[in-house]
C-alpha cells in the first residue's frame, strides 16, 4: 500500500486559498474583458542559481500534482471570498466549478535544473493557470532548495548515511515535506514519524540529553536504553564526560552496541578518540553517529574522521544558507484570441536590469559529450533540433487535468543520483564557482 494515499490530518481539504489575492483579481478582471479563456503559456524557471552553487534539484513535483488536484473553491473558501468582498459575483460562480482542466509538463523530480531551465510548463486557458502561480512556487521553491541542500550534503558524506532530523528547527508542515526533499536529495532516513506515515521513508531515533538527565545516573539511563530497545541501539554518550559515557555504554550494552552519538565538542577529535576507545574495549563493529548543527562543509571537514553516520537539521532544512530557490511563474505565450485553434504567440516582459525573460512555449534538452557526461543545457522554441531529440528533458505531468505521472518517491530519489553522476565532475565541488552547465538558447 502507498502510504502517500492515506493522507494525513496535516493534509487540508482545499488548496485553492494557498495563493495571493492578485491572483483572483486579475481572474475576475479578466472574465469582464473576456481574455480569460485565452489558450496560455505559463513557465517556472529562476533566472540565477543561489551565489556559489553548480546546480539545482527539482523537487515538489509529486507536491504538486497532489496541490493542482485538491484546488477546488469548496463552500467555505467561497464563502470567505464573498463575505471579504474579494471578487464579484459571477466570479464566485466560476470559482465553484473550477478544475484544472490543462496540461503541465516539468523536468521530473530528483532532476537538476540551471538558469533559465523551464522546470514545469503549464498550459491552459489564462484563468485556470494563472490561478497556479503561487501554490506551485511555494512547493517548488521550497522543496527544491532543500534538496539541493540534501544533494550537497550526500556529496560530501559519500557512501555513509545522512538523517534528516531537522523538524524542531521548521515549521511543523515544513517540516514534513523537508524530510521529503532531503530524501530526494540523498538523506537515507528522518526522524519525523509525520514524513514517515506520509511518504514512507525510513525513520530512526532514540534518545536525547534529556533521557540522561532523568536519571540518577548515565548507566542508569543507558541500561533503561538497552533493556526496553536492546543492545543494537544508539547511545547518546556526550552528556557528562565523553570517554566515561563511551565505557559506560559498552559495560551496559556489550560488545554488540550497536552505535553510540557526539552531538557538540570538537567533533574530528571526538570521531578519532571514541573510535579508538571503542576498539580498545572489543566494541570494533560499533558505530558513530555524529549531529551538531552540520552542513556540507562540516561533513566534507570529517571525511578523513572514523564517522559512520551523519544527523543534520537546521542547515538542511533552511536550505544551506539559500532557503528559497528563487524560481518565478511567467507566461510566456498566449492566443491571440479565444479561438481554440488560434496561434500561441510569444510575450514576455521587458524590463532593464536581471528581470528580463524570454518569451515562447520551449523544450529543453541537455547535450552530452562523446562520454556521456552532460555539456550544456539547451533551451529552445519551435521544432527539437534532431541530435537532442532523444535527450529532452521535459516529461508530462498532466494531461486534461488528469496527473498521468505519479510515482515512487524511491524514484525521483534513484533519478537525482543519476542526475548528478552524468554531471561534470566539477560539480560536485563545494568550493564556490559558475553553474557547471552553461545555458544556451537555440533558434528556431
């Protein structure tokens, strides 16, 4: 059974509100004009990466292919929108029978994206996508940021486990959907048992400070510890003195302990002397976990220390220092009329400074060398150029307003990892530098 099916009480019946007023205005002034039925274009890209960063990671499509189908203006929503005089009358009446019935395609989830990349197209009439804008960004921005924390981190970490455990330092929902992200990103297992019932990634946890301190003793607290959860559990052993809590444990638990955690002090010095300690007392297979307010760099710096295990949370869940991935939801073509079958013609906004957009409904696709290893992220509009054909990156997400591309987490997770790999190796560098993939603009 997906457990992504059985919802949860964080879930709310109706995203339709989880959007910005303008939005419903510009909806009603476009009904009296009689352009809202307008066929249009609308794209999701970021013009920049955050300062520093190689890449980006899409993640939040499965979010929003499960925000586009609750977006409905129930009875109460309409409600709320009529007593606050937010639009008219007959605009209320099309809100009541709102369903997205267009089409959206995207990069697919686990995906990196570059400047300019058009990560997810939406097409319908002007009404019904415009609608969109802000619950998309909201997923997408803030997933993707996480993940491309998460993508960082499991650089850096190689082949040894990450938890995610960074729900105390969010919000609550936040919380849950960047457990999500982070998974996509590389993290192995959370903490927060909402993200675990939710999207059913694995969950670990067993004691904080507070469990020790209850008691009159450290070998009292680990002896409760081992009874009630056996010797394979993790002791916290730096609550008093670090090398006495690591002989405590091993007295307590035996030999089989299964790891113990450092959580503050010089954290390479800890890693080399408890992993000594441990050896010297026959506890050679016990592991070492490792938490204190971690990032990319403080994992990279332990690469060398005897760590079996990362925890992190507030850098990973606030994105690394870049918490929003500054993406924006632009039309960029429309019908000249309401005609079905009318021309879609290229818009886009003219403005001085960083601002500026390109107009028209494209495709992207990412060129690859005589090896395989991707070399430019190419952006165009009109016809696919014959050599790219077979490297597009766009897949579809929504067909009629029916989402046709739902899957596993497991495989936007399994996607990135070989997203990343075909990437020049540079990219995994976490010293500050350009996109690793220049963006080019191909004509049509």
């Amino acid at each position: 059974m997906d457990t992504a099916d059985l919802g949860l009480p964080v879930d709310v019946p109706s995203t339709a509100l989880f959007t910005d007023r303008y939005e419903l205005t510009m909806l009603q002034a476009a009904l009296r004009a009689g352009t809202a039925d307008r066929r249009s274009v609308f794209e999701v890209f970021t013009r920049r990466l955050p300062e520093g960063r190689r890449y980006g990671v899409v993640a939040g499509t499965g979010r929003v292919l499960d925000a586009v189908e609750n977006f409905r203006f129930d009875a109460g929503v309409l409600d709320f929108l009529a007593q606050h005089r937010i639009v008219d009358e007959p605009t209320l009446a099309w809100l009541a029978d709102y369903r997205f019935r267009g089409d959206i395609w995207g990069y697919p989830e686990g995906e990196v994206y570059f400047p300019g990349s058009p990560i997810m197209r939406v097409e319908g009439t002007f009404a019904e996508a415009v609608l969109l804008e802000t619950v998309i960004l909201s997923i997408l921005n803030h997933d993707s940021a996480v993940a491309a924390a998460a993508s960082r981190m499991s650089t850096a970490a190689g082949d040894r486990p990450l938890i995610e455990m960074g729900a105390r330092r969010t919000h609550e929902l936040a919380a849950v959907a960047a457990a999500r992200a982070a998974y996509v990103g590389g993290f192995t297992t959370t903490s927060d048992l909402a993200a675990g019932f939710r999207y059913n990634i694995p969950t670990v946890g067993t004691s904080a400070h507070a469990f020790t301190l209850l008691h009159d003793s450290e070998r009292d607290a680990f002896t409760a510890q081992v009874q009630a959860h056996g010797s394979d559990t993790t002791l916290l052993v730096d609550t008093y003195d670090v090398a006495e809590a690591v002989r405590t444990a091993v007295e307590v638990a035996g030999k089989d302990l299964g790891a113990v955690r450092i959580d503050s002090g010089d954290l390479l010095l800890l890693a080399h002397r408890v992993r000594q300690q441990l050896d010297e007392l026959g506890a050679k297979n016990t592991k070492i976990v490792v938490t204190s307010d971690l990032d990319e760099y403080a994992i990279a710096s332990l690469a060398a220390a005897p760590v079996d295990a990362y925890g992190v949370g507030t850098q990973l869940v606030t994105g690394s220092g870049h918490p929003t991935s500054s993406m924006v939801y632009k039309l960029v073509a429309r019908a000249g009329s309401d005609d079905a079958d009318a021309p879609l013609l290229p818009v886009a906004k003219k403005s001085m400074g960083a601002k500026t957009s390109v107009g028209g409904r494209k495709w992207a696709a990412r060129r690859v060398d005589e090896h395989g290893v991707a070399e430019a992220e190419v952006i165009g509009t009109g016809e696919v150029p014959e050599e790219l054909v077979n490297h597009q990156l766009l897949v579809e997400l929504v067909r009629g307003g029916e989402i046709v591309a739902r899957e596993p987490l497991d495989a936007a997770r399994d996607r990135h990892i070989a997203a990343r790999a075909g990437l020049p190796l540079s990219a995994t560098q976490l010293s500050r530098g350009e996109p690793v993939l220049p963006t080019e603009y191909a004509r049509s």
